[in-house]
C-alpha cells in the first residue's frame, strides 16, 4: 500500500496541472478609453478582461485587477468599443470589439483577432 501512495500523489499532480492549462487564456485589453455601447460615460484607461469567447470582466485599472497569467494588449492612446452597433462590452457578452487608433483598427470575433 505504502508503494501506490508516490503514483498517487503523482497522478493527482498530473491531474491538476492539465486542468489549469485547459482553460482558455485570458486577455487583457489595458489603457484603452472604453465605449461599452450602453451610453454610459467613457472610461479612460480600463481594462477589459476576456478569456475565450467571452469578456469576463470590465472596468477602471483602478478597480479590475489584472490577472498575473494574462495577455496584455497594450491599448494606451486607443479607443475599445463594440465591433457592431446595437452590441455591448460588458461581463457575459460575447468578446467582439474593435480597438483602434488614429493610423490602426483591431478587431475582435468571439475572443479571437481578425487583423
């Protein structure tokens, strides 16, 4: 019995590493002014959190942490807003958005780049 204990232990790590990795990532769209397309006053420098196809969180970098394993998308001197009208950026929704500038537009589809 005393045997199996080290191949369980060393299961159970296994188990527990593949789980982590199993998630989708999360990206994290920071600096940007956001439009969240409610009509809600803009917010400068947010940070919009998304992992999969979803955006999970959105809001101030003063009140939204940015997780330590995140993609960080710098968005300093851009503007987040949703990629369709009648959309909106908020936790829940679908992660489609457009970040752009004066010289470039990024867009977003289901949590995935176009361009």
């Amino acid at each position: 019995m005393k045997s199996l204990v080290p191949i369980l232990l060393l299961a159970l790590t296994l188990t527990a590493c593949q789980s982590s990795s199993d998630e989708p990532k999360i990206t994290a769209i920071v600096g940007a002014k956001l439009i969240d397309g409610k009509g809600s006053t803009p917010i400068d420098h947010s940070i919009v959190l998304i992992q999969g196809k979803t955006i999970v969180k959105v809001g101030s970098q003063a009140l939204v942490p940015l997780p330590k394993d995140a993609e960080v998308v710098d968005g300093l001197n851009q503007t987040v807003e949703p990629a369709t009208q009648g959309t909106t950026i908020d936790a829940g929704n679908p992660a489609n958005l457009v970040l752009k500038s004066d010289s470039k537009t990024r867009t977003m589809k289901d949590g995935q780049w176009q361009n």
